[in-house]
C-alpha cells in the first residue's frame, strides 16, 4: 500500500511537470503550430570594383510564414526589421538598412499570409574555416497581455529595447532550416507568371 502511495505521488509530479512544459510551448509558437521561418539564399555577390573589399556579399530572403488559422501579431521596427533577425554563425555580419526615421510597429500576420524581409548578410572571403550550413531565426516579440487578459500598447522605447536584449540573448527565436551559403550560389535570371489583377488582390 504504501508503494503504491508513492507511485501515485510521483506519477502526480510527472503530470504536473509535462502540464508546465506544455504550458511554457504554448507561449512561443513552433515550426509544428503551422508558424514558421523559412531562408533562401538568392546570390552571393563581390565587389570587384573595390579591390580593397574583402568580403562576400549573401542576398537572402526569409519568409515568417503563417499556415494556421490564427491570426498571430509581433513588434518589429518600420525601418529596422534586422533587430528581428538573427543567425546561429559568429562568423557574419549584417549590412543595414539606411532610414531617418525608425519606430516600433505591430504587425498583424493573417492565416495563409506570410512577411518576407531581404536579409544582405556578409563575411570575409579568406576567412579559414568558414561553417557554410547557416540557421536564420526570427525574433517573435507578441504583444504584452495585462492579468485582465487585455492587449496594452507598449512605448516606442520598449519596443526597441525589448528586441535589443532579445536579440543579445537570442531568446524568442523561431529558427529556420540550415541553408547553405555558397559563394557561387547565383540565379542568372527568372522566369514568372503575372498574376491577373482581376482574381489577385493584396491583403491590407
């Protein structure tokens, strides 16, 4: 009898334990929730004008793609949607985006949408030991909810700084697929079918 207490004790801390593992996933949507990063590398470029320029220069297009039916919000910046991104290699850098003015927004992704961002990512073409295989992560930052389970808008500067320190620490981060950065991955050119604007309408 009290083998069995104790059985049904530990068995209690068990479910316990996976209702709080559950708990915590339902809180970061995953790859498996149907909320997913995909990278494609599009080419990689030199600047043989400048014999001075060292590097490889990597056009990659992420794409945060929603196939649920549920309509997930996150922060981002208007002019700097990199503070969302980030890669598992110390071995790259990030070229920038020039803008006067930045700002943090809510962006509201719909079922079936998608948000698409051009990533320029860069690193020294001599460099020994380059890792090639490269991961790209999102940094998912949702909306804040207050105990009475309603959205409150958050300051310019919380915005900024709560992706900053998510991004140093690389928490939030939905990860794609390794993609492999090559340096003669280029597509010379495409061919595309144009979308009819009568049956084709952007989503607002």
């Amino acid at each position: 009898m009290k083998q069995l207490l104790i059985i049904v004790i530990l068995s209690c801390l068990s479910c316990s334990g996976n209702l709080e593992t559950h708990k915590e996933s339902l809180l970061m949507p995953t790859k498996e929730s149907g909320l997913f990063l995909t990278a494609n590398l599009l080419a990689c470029y030199s600047n043989y004008s400048n014999p001075n320029d060292k590097n490889y220069y990597y056009l990659v297009e992420l794409s945060l793609k929603n196939q649920t039916n549920t309509e997930y919000e996150f922060y981002t910046l208007s002019c700097g949607s990199l503070v969302n991104v980030v890669t598992d290699s110390k071995q790259l850098g990030f070229l920038y985006h020039n803008c006067s003015k930045n700002y943090g927004v809510l962006v509201k992704l719909k079922p079936q949408q998608e948000y698409n961002i051009p990533v320029i990512v860069l690193r020294n073409r001599y460099m020994q030991g380059f890792i090639h295989n490269v991961k790209f992560g999102f940094i998912f930052y949702e909306r804040k909810s207050t105990p009475f389970n309603k959205n409150t808008p958050l300051t310019n500067e919380e915005i900024i700084s709560e992706l900053q320190a998510l991004r140093e620490k690389q928490e939030n981060v939905i990860w794609s697929d390794p993609v492999p950065l090559t340096a003669t991955n280029f597509k010379q050119y495409e061919i595309r079918d144009i979308i009819n604007d009568s049956t084709y309408s952007i989503a607002n």
